[in-house]
C-alpha cells in the first residue's frame, strides 16, 4: 500500500500546522501508522494536490473545492482531537502496520 500524504492548512504554514502536526505524528504513531505530512498556506494547496490524499486545516475551505477530501482540525489545537484523528484514520483508509 502507498504511504498516504496529508496536507497540514493554515494561514501562515508554521506554527499552526506545526501544532497540528505534532498532534496527527503523534497519535497516528501511537497506532503504528505511518504517514508523510506537509505543510502550507492556502495559496499553494495547488502545488501539493497532486502529491496529497487528504487536507487537514484550521481554516474554512471547502470540500468541494478540491479532489480530496478536506477535514477541519482546528479540534488538534484544543487538545480534543481524538475526533479529527479518526477521521483522519478513515478517510485515508488507514491501518495500523
């Protein structure tokens, strides 16, 4: 199975991404799964679409906007993200290795 890519959303690209990186890293480890995450800003989601299986964001984008599915994970930023990770987990038809 091909490693899947998330792309991380924010409005800079750093420290909001960064937090929910560091939030999706760790709790996908903990399951043993194993996936490549990038990050950006609105702008550039285009340079990234091709190499991405799903959008993570803090921002309000629209699903319909883009070939892949698009999740709100402003919830990672509050600490309540278990929600946002399982979403995660099933949208990427993800499973532990």
């Amino acid at each position: 199975m091909k490693k899947k890519t998330i792309l991380l959303v924010c409005a800079a690209g750093f420290a909001t991404t960064s937090m929910m990186k560091y939030q999706i890293e760790g709790a996908l480890e903990e399951r043993g799964i194993d996936v490549d995450i990038k990050t950006t800003t609105v702008p550039k989601i285009p340079y990234f679409l091709d190499q991405a299986d799903l959008i993570v964001t803090s921002l309000s984008l629209k699903e319909d906007d883009y070939d892949i599915p698009v999740i709100n994970g402003i919830a990672l930023l509050t600490g309540m993200g278990s929600d946002v990770i399982e979403e995660i987990i099933e949208k990427l038809d993800l499973e532990a290795s």
